[in-house]
C-alpha cells in the first residue's frame, strides 16, 4: 500500500495597498512555499489566512480593518501583517481573536507567525534536513536553501506535485542570509535545494547587483564562488551531475568549496534509471568522477541508492554493485523502494518482493561499508582539519571536510576536552572503523 503523506498547510493571503505590499507578499509567499506550505485560493482552504496590511491613508485603514474583519468571518485564523502593523492596538482591540500582528517588511516574525498557527508536519520523503536537525541546528552550522521545487518529474517523488518548479531565490538575497549567518557564528554553510545544479534556471542565470558593488549571476558555480568568499566550509548537497558541476571541482581544488558532493544516484543501471526518470543520467558518470579526482584527489562523493524499485532485476541489481565497485564512493544512504501516494512508480509493473528487497538492501550495505571502511582507514595517520560539534569530557566529537553533519560519519577525538564546538582544528587520525575516524588534536 502506498505511504499517505501529510498534506502541507495552506495558507491563504489578501494583500492590500501599493505595490510594494505586493513584493512584500509575493516575498512572504515565496518564503513560505519554500518552507513547505501551500497555497489556498479561498478562505475556505487555507489553515491561516494573512492579511496584508495598508495604512497609508484613513479609507486604506479602513479598508484593511474590513479586509481582517472579512477573514475572521470566513475563516477564524488571521495573522495581520503590513503597514496597519504599526498600529497593533487598534487592530488587537477591535479583533482580539487575531492570532498575531506584525509590522511592515517584517518577514521573519510573519513568517515565524504562521509556523506557529500552522506547523509544516515533518516528512521524511520531502525534507532535505534531517528531522531532528531543524530544531537543534548547531551556531555553527546553517542550511542555507537556494531554492525550493523541481522542473523533473522522477517516478518515485511527489515533491514536484507538492513544491512546483523550480523556483530559486536570488543569488544577492542568498549571500546576504549566508553573510548575517557568518557573522552570527556560522562556520559551515550547508547549501540545500531540491536540485542544486539545476539553481538559477529560472532566473535565466541572469546578473544581480550586489550592495557594496559588483554584482553575482544567479548560477551554481557563481553563487558557490562567492559563497565561499565569505570564510565559512561551503558544503554543496543534491547536486546532479550535470555537465557544469565539472566547473565545481576546481573550486574545491583551490579550497573555496568543500571537497565533497552529495549527488543522490538513486540507481546506476540504465533501464532502472530510465523507468526512475532520473536527470544527468549520464553513461559517463563514471569518467567524470575519474577527473573529478584527477583534479582534487580528497573530494569526497555521497550518494543515496534506492533498492527494489519496480521491475529491478537481478541483472539490473548486479549491475549497481558492481558500479560501486568502480565508483568508490565514500558515503552511501540506501532505502528499500516504497510507494508514496501519488508517485507515478507506484503504477509500475513487477513489483520487487519484500525479501527481495530486504537481499539486496543487506548486500547494498555490506558493499558500501566494506568501500568505506577501506576509505577510511586510508586516512589513518593523516592530519586533517575537523570542526568540532561537541565536547564531552575531556572527549570531543566533529567532522572531517568529507563528512556532512547528521548523514555522514564523524571524527571521534581524545585529550579534546579544551576545544570549544565551532572550532575547527587539525586532527592527526589514529585509527577508524566502518565509519567513523579516531584521532588526537596536534598541538
Ligand atoms: S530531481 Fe527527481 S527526486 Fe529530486 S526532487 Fe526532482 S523529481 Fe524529486
């Protein structure tokens, strides 16, 4: 039986005034279809309705009183945003059930509003931060989302039915939250999309004028340039393997950008990935990361494969071990194909059986420890920069370059307990494991 997702909230929106209330609540929108929700034409649909304010003249403020008036009446939920802000009282004493007030261009506490009224349920199919991450996300590491939806349409995903398409946000926006963070403390920016090759698409890669001069062109390889202008690790995630990630690999190679990409393959034969409706499915994938390493030989490779998809053969499963073999990538997520509600896999004939599936996720994994286990006890005896996440004791655990936080493994250290999280410092690496590393901090 396919896995019924919980639908997102929808949000319903009456804006007011000039047209610049306009952008703001285009921007309001843009921010929370990005966060997860969607949309409601009507009051009728929508979990919590904002309204967005103007103020500007006695009949505007009369206007917007109407506006909040009508929407407690059709709906109950209100959130009142915009210039009337301002005038928090007079709208608290007239509607007291409004269930909050924010003043104009303030994004984040209208925004942090309705999460509050209305929370995104968590989802393991569409998010791409782990769950537990979203409430407990360390100073100093951020995820910093460049876009949100997708133009593909793979068989098994329902995130383009439930995000829409691409729809990525302004290169200057994002250096500028990437620059706030920094300065907050942020010393590892983890960039997250639904396809961060494809950033920029929509934007037609087009230039935007930077504040203090210059501008930055809404590309992959642009925005990551500039990103790693700003002195925090840049950690690129859901990257497919387009022709222009190449340009990438130099940028890692001269140290801007983290030597490491997340490119979740899903599959590495061809009538699985074509029946998978993959992107950057390319015969080549296998030359490209042989001059990936030609140029930055420490570039760390992860990837997410998904086992018993319909119609899998035995042949067809064979053949993506022995791709491993020759890929040699260093982390590997797989998951057991499983219907989600809505996916258009799920009318695919030759269903792969349960024990089937549960085979060849064991083998799957007894492959891929058994690469990364040889991978890292290669680094035994190395000296590597690792940023501390916690200390306990006189203990401390972190992250080497190649290992992103919650999904990778990590470097466990002793004779630590004077490192502060955040830090980053070289270990000299004593031994490993499957996973993980063990070493000491050099003096
Ligand atoms: S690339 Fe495919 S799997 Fe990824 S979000 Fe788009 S449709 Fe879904």
């Amino acid at each position: 039986m396919a896995r019924e997702l919980p639908l997102p909230p929808k949000v319903g929106m009456v804006s007011l005034g000039c047209p610049k209330n306009l952008v703001d609540s285009e921007r309001i929108l843009t921010k929370l279809r990005a966060d997860g929700y969607a949309l409601s034409p009507d009051y009728a649909g929508a979990d919590v309705v904002l309204v967005n304010t103007c103020g500007f003249l006695d009949s505007a403020k009369e206007e917007s009183l109407e506006a909040i008036g009508e929407a407690i009446a059709e709906n109950g939920r209100v959130i009142v945003t915009g210039c009337m802000g301002a005038e928090a009282e007079v709208i608290r004493s007239r509607f007291p059930q409004v269930l909050a007030v924010t003043g104009a261009h303030q994004y984040e506490q209208v925004v942090g509003a309705v999460h509050e009224a209305a929370p995104v349920p968590p989802s393991p199919f569409v998010d791409l931060v782990p769950e537990r991450d979203l409430k407990l996300t360390p100073r100093h590491y951020s995820y910093l989302k460049i876009s949100e939806g997708c133009n593909h349409r793979c068989s098994f995903c329902i995130i383009p039915a439930l995000r829409g398409d691409l729809a990525s946000r302004r290169p200057d926006a994002i250096l500028r939250e990437a620059e706030k963070l920094v300065a907050a403390g942020t010393r590892e920016l983890l960039v997250i999309s639904q396809d961060t090759s494809a950033y920029g698409l929509d934007l037609r890669h087009a230039d935007y004028p930077l504040k203090g001069g210059g501008a930055v062109r809404a590309h992959l390889t642009d925005l990551a340039r500039a990103l790693g202008g700003l002195g925090a690790w840049v950690r690129l995630h859901y990257v497919y393997p387009y022709p222009h990630v190449d340009q990438l690999i130099p940028l890692m190679a001269e140290g801007l950008v983290l030597p490491y990409l997340d490119i979740p393959f899903q599959h590495a034969a061809p009538a699985v990935l074509r029946r998978m409706k993959r992107p950057a499915n390319d015969a080549k994938v296998l030359d490209r990361i042989r001059a990936w390493r030609a140029i930055c030989p420490d570039i760390a490779l992860r990837s997410t494969f998904v086992v018993g998809f319909p119609g899998e053969t035995e042949a067809d499963f064979e053949y993506l071990l022995e791709w491993l073999d020759e890929a040699q990538l260093d982390r590997v997520g797989a998951f057991r194909f499983e219907p989600v509600a809505g996916a258009a896999a799920n009318a695919l004939p030759d269903p792969v059986p349960e024990p089937v599936k549960e085979e060849r996720y064991a083998r799957l994994m007894a492959k891929t420890a058994a690469i990364s286990a040889a991978k890292l006890r290669a680094k035994v005896g190395r000296t590597l920069d690792v940023i501390i996440d916690r200390v306990d004791g006189d203990g401390a655990s972190g992250r080497s370059k190649a290992d992103a936080p919650e999904i990778d493994g990590e470097v466990h250290l002793r004779d630590a307990g004077h490192l502060a999280p955040g830090a980053i410092v070289p270990v000299r690496i004593e031994d490993a494991d499957e996973h993980d590393l063990y070493g000491v901090p050099r003096a």
